[in-house]
C-alpha cells in the first residue's frame, strides 16, 4: 500500500513540475516572439478557476478558498513530456 501511495505522489510532482516548466518555456517563447503566431500558440492559454474567491466569514475567521490555473500548449506538452519521464522510470 505505501509502495502505491509513493508512485501517486511521484506521478503528481512529475505532472505539477512538467506543467510549470511547460509554462515557463511558453512564456519565454511569448516574450521572444511579441504579437505573432508563437505567442499566439504557446503563451496565451485559458485560466479556468474560481474569480473571485470564495470568502466564508464566521465573524471569529475567515477562510478565502480560491483555485485558479493557466492551461496552455506549452504547459500540455511539458505534462505529456513529464508523463513519457514516468512511463520510463
């Protein structure tokens, strides 16, 4: 059971890491290539999530619960790059 846990703890940095150096590398490309296609494609992405957060107050705390992500190509492809990266580890 613990041996399984590991792998899905494994699987979830590989993924996180692969979708934030994606991210990066988009944005790099957008800052290279400003107004063209290559901006276009690899930086501009959707942002789904919760806008704005959602506030719970108790008067005594208050929580703001609030998830939001930006899904380009770039960071797709690094997802399935980092994927391949598991399949072979």
């Amino acid at each position: 059971m613990a041996k399984k846990l590991d792998s899905v703890v494994v699987l979830l940095v590989i993924l996180i890491l692969g979708a934030l150096i994606g991210s990066v590398i988009g944005e790099v490309l957008g800052t290279l290539a400003p107004g063209g296609y290559v901006e276009a494609i690899f930086a501009k992405g959707i942002n789904p999530g919760l806008t704005p957060p959602a506030v719970l107050d108790l008067k005594v705390l208050t929580l703001t619960l609030g998830v939001t992500m930006k899904i380009n190509l770039a960071s797709l492809i690094g997802v399935v790059l980092a994927l391949l990266i598991y399949r072979k580890l």
